[in-house]
C-alpha cells in the first residue's frame, strides 16, 4: 500500500501490519532507527498484538447454529418431504451432499487443465511467473518478516493456508509474501532473500502441487527450480541461486 | 427475536445452496466471533448470524466471487448494526457522537496520551484483560480492532467491510489500539506490587513514567 498520510505515528501501524509497499517499509524502518520513542512504540504494538493473537481464545460457531442456519436455508426441500421427527436433518445432508458435488467437480476440473502441461511446459510457466515478479515493481503483496502477518494475509485470498515461517537465523530472512496464479489457480508464494538473491517458493496444497513433483530438480534459463512434498503440502522454490542453497531453504521450509 | 419465521420456502435453488455452503459456510467461525464482538453477547451473536445468513443466501446471485470472507462480514456487520438499531438504540446514537468527536480530535495534536506504558508489561496482558479492554472500546474502533488484530483482514478489506476510507481505517485502528495499551499496559490487577492504583487515577492526566527525549 502507498500510504495516504505521511503520520509517523499511523505509519508505525501500517508497519507492524506489513500494509506498506517496500519503499515506505523502508523509509519507517529508517525513522524507527533515528527516534526511540517512535521505535518503543513499535514495540508496545507488536506486544499488544502478540498478546491478542496468542491469548484471547479463537471463537468457535456453537455447532446448533450451524444446524439452525441448515434447517433455515433448506426449508424448501425439508418442506417438500413428508414430516418427520428428523425433518431438520435431510437438508443438512442434502447441504454436505451438494458441497461434496462442488468439491469433486472442481478439483476434476483443475485435473483437467493440469493434464495438458508436461514438466517442460510446467518448468517454463514456474520460471516465467518468477521473472514476472522479480520485474515487478513490487514482487511481494504482503510485506513483512513476521509470519503472524503473512499467514493471515492469505486467509481469504486462497483456499488453504500455507505454513509460513521466518529462517533469518539460518539465512534465509521471510520477506514478505504474495499471490501467484500458476496454471489458473491462485498459489501462496512466500519470497525469501539468502544474500542477494530472491527466492519465490510456492506452497500449495498436494491436491494442487503433485504435479510440480514431476520437476524435481530442473534448471531453465538459468533458474533454479526445487520441488518437495512434505506434511500435505508440495513446495517449489525458484530462484536465481544455486541449487545447493536453495535446497537448504526447501529443506527448513519442508520439514 | 424471530429470524427463522421468515418465508424462505419460495427462495433458493439446489444450485444456491451449493453455492451457500461453500462460501457463506467456511466463514461462519469469524461471522460469529464478530457478530459476539459487536453485540457483546454470545445468544445475540447467534440470531444475528442467522439472519446474515438468510439476508446471503438470498443475495447468493450477486456475491462477485473475489473475497467471500470479506463479502460474509459485511453482511454480519450489517445485520448486527440493524440488530444494535433495534435492541439497544443507545450504543448507535452514541456512535455518531463519536464520530463528532474523533473529527474534531482528528486535527488536534496526534500525541494525545501521555501514557507510555513498557512493552513488556503490555505483552504479558491475561485474556481476561484483553477481552474486557476491547469490549469497551467504542464501536467504530471495536470493530475496526476486531477485523484487523483478531480476524486478521487487510486495511483494504476493513476499509470494504466497514465502508470507510483507508486512512479512517488506519486512524481508527490506531486510536483503538492506544486506548488498548493504555488500558492493559497501566491498569495494573491488585496483586501486582510496585505499580500505582490505577483504577482511581486512570481517568486523570499523569505523568510520563519515563525520561523522554
């Protein structure tokens, strides 16, 4: 985001919040390092932040409400059938069914798009939506090194979420992160910088991200790609350093 | 309060149902957690999810298909400030007092609170604390607070949800997040020694506890 206020006082939020685009990060970065009282109130922030997200419980829809929105919404084939005792329960059922239906429909659908693409086209696409983001002006949409603010950021956009985590002490800083459609879906991409190379690493769910398997190891035009499954989730790193280092990062990213 | 006597019989094909369940229900957790924060009531928040529902199944037809979640909480939202309307009158009019008021200080100095509490003393506030520090804050910052530090939704959405601007948002945000340290980081439970009682003394203007520069 390009803040419309120039409030260092506001901007500090729209910091902790990873809302700026990476030149205003910056330049509160610059202003957090020159006034201690800016910089304690960062701190305080991110404390109160913290103490939210990891103490106030998560709120759960109580399980009779769910029901009750069921009976609700399915009233007409409920009326449609003969009263019984358990007229609540079918449309509920006839709910799940439809929702089973949508789910098989779409991933056959993706199945579909998926199988006209071999690994060399698959590679291509991969290496192509990386040098689309390295040409960006922005190649993250979220920006920040703190994962509690790129995990949410995710929530809404796509349909799973992403295991996010920062490896600055191994070298490999989290910088933000992104949405990167790769063969017509939307993918989590967490960007990580190891000296000064970029990495783009896709996350996706292995519903999705089987296919990339196929790939393996691979270089095009000069990119590195790395592929690897781990706990439901397939994970392919691009970047322009070499597949030594960029195997360390998969390896920390899938473990 | 009836919602489910409403005449659905005529509305919704299979078709919308499906659609209904795959973007209305997934977010129900947060509809709930949202509609408890803005009615302050777990059985409120209830009826006015269900009438959200019912007001999205039968708007199913002209959910764009971008932001589902975004799109859900708007209609929570929606439904609760009818429900508010309704049921407790006195929490709206209060609103647009505030509204007043959060101009007119808008231009005064930004650095309005003189309290600088440690950090540290903010992050080790107990849920207890937490909840009942937000449940006070005004509405308008409630629920801006809410979206963003408990739901996790970007200013972009806040700003879709709560139909204002950006930059109210980001002041609202940072205005209910000051009063928050304020509260949780100075108002001190009894049985922590070394700090000054600040039940009685949070309402009067205090000192700076540390040399600012």
């Amino acid at each position: 985001m390009s803040p419309s206020t120039t409030d260092p006082k506001l901007l500090v939020h729209a910091y902790v919040d990873g809302e700026l685009d990476p030149a205003h990060a910056l330049e509160v970065e610059r202003m957090l390092a020159d006034d201690p009282a800016l910089a304690a109130e960062r701190q305080r922030v991110e404390a109160l932040r913290g103490a939210i997200r990891e103490r106030l419980p998560r709120e759960q829809a109580p399980p009779e409400l769910a029901r009750r929105i069921a009976t609700a919404i399915g009233l007409r084939s409920a009326a449609a059938q003969p009263p019984s005792r358990l007229s609540a329960r079918p449309s509920w059922r006839a709910l799940a069914a439809s929702v089973l239906v949508a789910a098989v429909v779409a991933s056959g659908a993706t199945w579909f798009i998926g199988e006209g693409r071999g690994p060399d086209a698959t590679a291509d696409m991969v290496v192509a939506s990386h040098m689309r983001a390295l040409m960006a002006p922005a190649s993250i949409d979220v920006a920040s090194s703190d994962r509690h603010t790129v995990k949410p950021w995710f929530n809404g956009r796509i349909r799973y979420s992403p295991p996010v985590e920062d490896f600055a002490t191994q070298g490999f800083p989290l910088i933000g992160g992104r949405l990167e459609v790769l063969a017509e879906e939307p993918v989590a991409t967490l960007v990580y910088r190891h000296k000064q190379h970029l990495i783009n690493l896709h996350v996706l769910p292995a519903r999705l991200g089987n296919r990339y398997l196929a790939l393996g190891a691979t270089q095009r035009e000069g990119f590195n790609i790395l592929t690897r499954a781990q706990g439901g989730f397939v994970y392919v790193a691009v970047s322009d350093l070499n597949a030594q280092e960029l195997g360390s990062l998969l390896q920390l990213a899938a473990r | 309060m009836e919602w489910s006597a409403s005449p659905m019989g005529s509305l919704g094909s299979e078709d919308d149902q499906a659609r209904f369940a795959s973007v209305v229900l997934p977010h129900l957790a947060d509809a709930y957690a949202l509609a408890r924060w803005l009615t302050g009531d777990r059985a409120d928040a209830e009826d006015v999810v269900q009438e959200a529902c019912l007001r999205a199944f039968r708007g199913i037809g002209g959910f764009a298909g971008v932001n589902a979640r975004a799109w859900v909480l708007t209609i929570v939202r929606h439904a609760a400030y009818a429900w508010l309307g309704k049921n407790r009158s006195a929490a709206l009019v209060m609103v647009d007092d505030l509204e007043a008021v959060e101009q007119q200080q808008a231009s005064d100095a930004p650095d309005s609170g003189p309290q600088t509490p440690e950090a540290a003393l903010i992050a080790k506030a107990d849920a207890a604390r937490l909840e009942a520090a937000i449940a006070e804050l005004p509405l308008p910052f409630r629920e801006t607070l809410v979206l963003r530090d408990v739901q996790g939704l970007d200013y972009r959405e806040i700003a879709e949800v709560t139909k204002v601007p950006i930059g109210t948002v980001m002041s609202r945000l940072a205005r209910a997040r000051r009063r928050l340290i304020e509260r949780v980081g100075m108002d001190e439970p009894a049985d922590a020694p070394g700090i000054a009682p600040a039940n009685e003394a949070r309402n009067e203007p205090r000192k700076v506890p540390r040399n600012q520069p």
